[in-house]
C-alpha cells in the first residue's frame, strides 16, 4: 500500500509518497509488531541526495523471503519512506494518530487534533497492526560492504535499550562474519583507518596502539555529542524513540568487498527471529550510556556526576551572591576579620533583577520567532548581524538605567548574578537526566562564562566583558546552515534544540552580559 503525505511548513511544504505492507502472524492475534524500513535516500551526507537503493531492495527481497515461514509471532511491517527523515515521521505519526495538525484529512474531512508548529496532510492508513516493539532500519548506498555500521540516537536525545545493539552486533559477527563498528568510523586496526587526526603528533606517539585507541574512541565520543547535543537524530532508526519502540540503523559501509547482499540477508533475518522471541519489551539493560567501541560503553553513574558537580558549583557560587548581597561589613577589605566585625543587613533588588531576567527570556522569545520565519532563513547573511546589534544594546540600554547606590541596598548586579547562577544551575541539572551531552556542553559554556562574570572598575575592561558574552549569546546567528536545519527540525521533528537555544540558553548568556556593564556598587 502506499501513503500520499504533504508537511506545510513556515518556509515551504514537502510532499512525498511512502510505501508500506503487513505480514500478517500467522502465529499470533496480531497484537505487536516488527518495522523493517529503508529509507529511500541514504545517511550518507545526511541525506545529502545518496540514494539507499540497495537498502529499499534488501527490504523488499526479505518480505518475499520471509513470508514463506510460519514461525513469526508478531507482524513484520514493511516501510519504504519517502525522503531521508520526513517520510518516515509521517507514517509514524499516522501510524500511532499522534502529534497530527487541525489540517489532518480524513476520508476527505477534517478533524482537530493538537496544534504544532507544521500542518501534516495525510490519508489515513489502509494497513494497520499492533503496537510496535522493535525497528530495524537498512542503509545500503553501496554494491558491497566491508563493515556494519550501528547508528542509534533518536531525537532529543533518546537512546533505544542497549540490548538491541548487542543483539545485532553479536550476531553479525557470528551468523553473518561481518565485523561491526560504530557509525562509519573503522577500527584503527584496520588497514583503510587514516591516522589524519593524528598527524600533529611526532611519529612514535602517532602510531602507538594506545593513543590510536584513545583517538578512536574519543572520535567516536565527540560525534555522539554532535548527534544528541542537537537533538538530531542518527537515521531513520531515531524517529521512533518517542512512540518508546526500541530502534537502530544498520548501515553497510560502502567497500570493493567482500560482502554483500547474502550477508546482509542473513544478519537481518536472524535479528528478527530474536526480536520475534522477545516476550516483553527490552528493559533489562541500559537506556543510558555512551558507546565507546562495538562492544564497550560508559555506564551512567560514569558520566553523569561531571555535569552535576559543575551544575552544584554553580548553585553554590549563586547562594554565595545571595548572601553576600544581604551582608555588608564596615571593615575594610584590606584588614584582618576578626569576630568583633560588625554586620549590617541590606535591601536586596529583587523585582528589578526578576524582571531584567523576564526581559532577556521575552527577547529570546521574540528572536525564536523571528529566526522561525520565511524572510529570516532567505536572507540570514542580512539579518544575523541586525539581530546580533540588537542583543548588544540591550545590556548597554539595561546598565542606563539608574539604580540605587546606598548603603542599605546590595548591588543590583550582584542580585542579578545570583539568580542567573542558580536558574542556570538548575536547567543543568535537569537536563543531565533528559540529554547528557547537551547538559556537559552547558556546564562548559555556562559553568565557567557565568561564574567569572562580573562587573569591573576599568569601563573599558567592562565592556570588553560585555562584548564576549554577547558573542558567546549570539554566535549561532552566524552558522547560517545549522541554523536552518535546527529550524527545520523544530518545524518537523519536533526537536527542541532550536527554542532551547533561543528561550533559555542566549537569555542566560545575555543576563550575564548585563551583570559586566552594570555599576560595581
């Protein structure tokens, strides 16, 4: 069966055609379900216009292969979407009914649903089946393969259950005797491995198997940060996390040889008899982790203390501002405290600091929008630098404002940074449970920006402060292609890296500018 489906976003509609089929269990009510797909452009380039033709002919050859057994007890599902990542989010969503706009038709009608951002125009589904546990998703752009390669983050940040990665790595190396690696990256063992990241190393430290080990893995690190940082999605495979079916691509890495459809076959029909078997849903292993090698991982109690300790000195730092804003001393700061110090209690700002931070969320706001629109992503070149002007003079407009300067009120900027430190201390911590990488990468262009900001007595030094925290708050403006696929994520794929971005992450940099061009008293 086919499915005709059309996204009307901001900037343009995508239109495409997916088609699908049922092998109905001849064993089973018909209550759970497996997804072979193929996506019709490949990963390669991130569907950069690589077409995964033998992908979509490895799915069709095994629903002809498959369906003269009678040993299947769940539904097979046969997918080939449209596109790269599009297709295959519109079937899903017109598969489980979710996240469809007031513009759904069905049977030539239309129904409300739940608002979004993009409007999805689909039929509704002739063939359906039941609840899906496990995918299996097949890149195969080239005429042979030497490796397999596991690709496995899902959108915001989901992981699938490491099990099913162990599953298909094992029996790749023992049912079809191809060797697996992580993404594309080949093993430094490996003949065809360029040592190239290691060239500014003298020759003896380059070719030593423990630093080329140790640069492996720290490659195969930093592009799972890449992925799950942004929210992105490694393949296919990651579109269904969040309906909490457990998914990877299987991705044949293109070579002269020596393997090749029969081997791929063999691999991919006996991971689904092990799925077939699987009684309940995996959830005996880790859905937490960051994979290192094919067969090595961090567990989590490994990884997440780093972000959470920065994420507590940070909160620590603010509760000093805090306190430190309430207390003033008559003892000069060059003499020796001793207990006869006498303390005064002073005024501290609140409102004013509470609404300049509801200020730079209202502009984060605004500039979420504005970058959302048509006449942004068509000429960002022109309007980039005008946005990044008007962040710039708002701490400038901000520190023009009068503000008390006695002795019964604390510095307005000493307030401001103490609420900046612990609102941002908190958002750490609560993104370290939902996506580990974009919480490590906030606790270092947060933890350390935000903790050594502060005003100085040198205006000059002062401003100079300003202006870097203003470009740390606004450099993305400049990544002109990141931008709009973040943008097009967010308008399609629902991922929340965009107005993360734009509500909360530049207005916390932004507040932090402000404290640097602010009176020091």
């Amino acid at each position: 069966m086919h499915l005709n489906r059309t996204w009307s976003t901001e900037v343009k509609n995508i239109a495409g055609t997916n088609a699908y089929g049922v092998l109905a269990s001849p064993r089973g009510p018909r209550n759970e379900a497996i997804v072979i797909s193929a996506s019709w452009l490949s990963r390669t380039g991130e569907g950069d216009g690589t077409l995964n033709l033998r992908g979509v002919s490895t799915v069709l050859a095994l629903a002809r292969f498959l369906k003269n057994y009678s040993l299947w007890a769940k539904d097979l599902v046969f997918v080939v979407s449209d596109g790269y990542l599009d297709g295959m989010h519109a079937w899903l969503n017109v598969y489980h009914g979710a996240q469809l706009s007031s513009r759904y038709w069905l049977a030539g009608k239309k129904s409300t649903s739940d608002r979004t951002s993009t409007d999805l125009k689909a039929e509704p589904l002739e063939l359906t089946s039941g609840v899906i546990w496990t995918a299996l998703s097949i890149d195969y752009p080239g005429h042979s393969f030497s490796h397999l390669g596991l690709f496995f983050e899902g959108l915001n940040g989901r992981l699938p259950n490491q099990d099913l990665m162990n599953c298909v790595q094992r029996i790749s190396r023992g049912t079809g005797g191809v060797p697996v690696t992580v993404y594309d990256h080949l093993e430094w063992q490996d003949p065809a491995t360029s040592p190239s990241e290691l060239s500014f190393l003298p020759s003896p430290l380059r070719h030593y198997p423990g630093v080329q080990d140790f640069a492996h893995r720290a490659k195969i690190i930093a592009r799972h940060i890449g992925y799950q940082a942004r929210g992105r999605a490694s393949g296919v495979h990651g579109l269904y996390h969040k309906f909490r079916i457990d998914a990877i691509t299987v991705f044949a890495i293109p070579a002269t040889g020596p393997h090749g459809f029969h081997a791929l076959g063999r691999i991919v029909e006996s991971s689904l008899r092990t799925m077939n078997n699987l009684l309940e849903r995996l959830h005996a292993s880790f859905f937490f982790f960051i994979i290192t090698a094919p067969d090595r991982f961090m567990k989590i109690g490994s990884y997440l203390p780093s972000a959470i300790l920065i994420s507590v000195a940070m909160m620590f730092r603010g509760l000093q501002c805090w306190v430190d804003a309430r207390w003033h001393t008559d003892q000069p700061r060059s003499e020796k405290r001793d207990y006869s110090t006498w303390f005064s209690t002073k005024s501290r700002p609140v409102v004013p600091a509470l609404a300049a931070m509801l200020l730079t969320h209202l502009l984060g706001a605004i500039l979420f929008f504005a970058s959302r629109s048509s006449w942004f992503l068509g000429d960002q070149k022109l309007y980039a630098p005008t946005f990044a002007l008007a962040i710039l003079t708002v701490p400038f407009a901000l520190s023009q404002i009068p503000h008390p300067r006695d002795e019964i009120t604390a510095p307005f900027w000493l307030v401001l940074k103490a609420f900046n430190l612990c609102f941002a201390s908190t958002v750490i911590s609560t993104i370290t449970i939902l996506n580990f990488s974009l919480a490590a990468l906030l606790a270092v262009t947060l933890g350390f920006p935000l903790t050594l900001s502060g005003p100085s007595d040198s205006k000059l030094l002062s401003r100079l402060k300003c202006l870097f925290y203003v470009f740390l708050a606004s450099a993305w403006l400049f990544l002109h292609q990141e931008t709009r696929e973040a943008i097009w994520n967010w308008e399609i794929l629902s991922v929340w890296f965009a107005p993360f971005v734009c509500l909360i992450y530049t207005p916390l940099v932004l507040q932090a500018a402000i404290v640097c061009v602010l009176p020091c008293s």
